[in-house]
C-alpha cells in the first residue's frame, strides 16, 4: 500500500440560488413575450384583419420582451454565485 495523500477536492454548484431565481425570471419574461406574440385568430377565416396580426402588442412590444428574457438568461448564466 502507498501513502500517498489524495487531495481534498470540494465541489462547488455551477449556480447558486439566485442565478436560478434569476434563470426563472428571463423564463417567465420570455413567456410572456411569446403569449402575447401568439394569436390572432380570426372568427371568419375569409377575413385578414391586419390591425389584429400588425398590432403594436405583436410587432414591437412582444420581441422586445422576449430579447429582455433572453438578456436576463445570459445574465443569470454569467453571474458569479455568492460565495457562503
């Protein structure tokens, strides 16, 4: 038998709490952008309503939500946990 020593290895998580909380936020963002992107039904399939389909809700406000979620995602990954 040898007596060599091994080294302690102490394994730390990739992501701590609040990047989770913070991976959970861009989720639920990005959600909610895609909620309100999706849509646009009509009731009579003959019929383009174009106020509907090129709506303000549709057309900026939806893509930009999903880019802010999608910012936080980078941000939550890139984050350093807290050391405790």
């Amino acid at each position: 038998m040898s007596n060599e020593k091994k080294p302690i290895v102490v394994k730390h998580p990739l992501f701590g709490k609040e990047n989770f909380m913070w991976m959970l936020a861009g989720l639920v963002i990005m959600t909610i952008g895609f909620f309100l992107m999706a849509g646009g039904k009509s009731k009579d399939p003959n019929v383009f309503n174009d106020s509907e389909i090129y709506s303000t809700t549709r057309i900026t406000i939806a893509p930009i939500l999903i880019l802010a979620g999608l910012i936080v995602e980078i941000f939550a990954i890139m984050k350093k946990p807290k050391e405790s």
